[in-house]
C-alpha cells in the first residue's frame, strides 16, 4: 500500500504554536499571530478542512448595502484615471 503524505512547507519567519482544543471545540490563538494576520477580538473567521488540516483565515464581512452597482463601479474607475 502506497500512501502519501502531504507537509506544507514552513518558513523560518512563520509563527508556529501548540495550542489546546477546550471542552466547546475551542482553540486559543497566539497573540504574535493573530498580531501577524491582522485578527483582534470579535473578527470573523473562514474554517475548512484540506487534506487532513483545519485552515483557518481571516474574513472581512461586507454589508449588501456596501456594494456598488455597476455604474457606480464605472464611475470610480474613471474618476481614477482623471
């Protein structure tokens, strides 16, 4: 049987942490790291499972009242180029 492992790669500059799973399923992240992605308290978070990891990565929710129409985003683009 022919199994194969995937390792990411890790950077000497990388922050790396051994982190404990609480009762609810909770993980703490170190503070140099949420520090390094930009995380503070209350930010959301995008969780998936890839190849027997748990990523997890920064999310910026947007209003629906915050994106532009068409011709909104037509008019941005040339008083830019002005």
């Amino acid at each position: 049987m022919n199994t194969k492992v995937y390792t990411p790669s890790i950077k000497r500059e990388e922050a790396m942490a051994i982190s404990k799973v609480g009762q609810r399923r909770q993980v703490v992240i170190p503070k140099e790291i949420c520090e390094d992605v930009g995380l503070k308290e209350r930010d959301f978070v995008e969780i998936k499972e890839s190849r027997g990891f748990v990523l997890i990565k920064p999310k910026k929710l947007v209003d629906s009242d915050d994106i532009l129409i068409p011709e909104e985003e037509t008019m941005i683009k040339k008083g830019r180029r002005n």
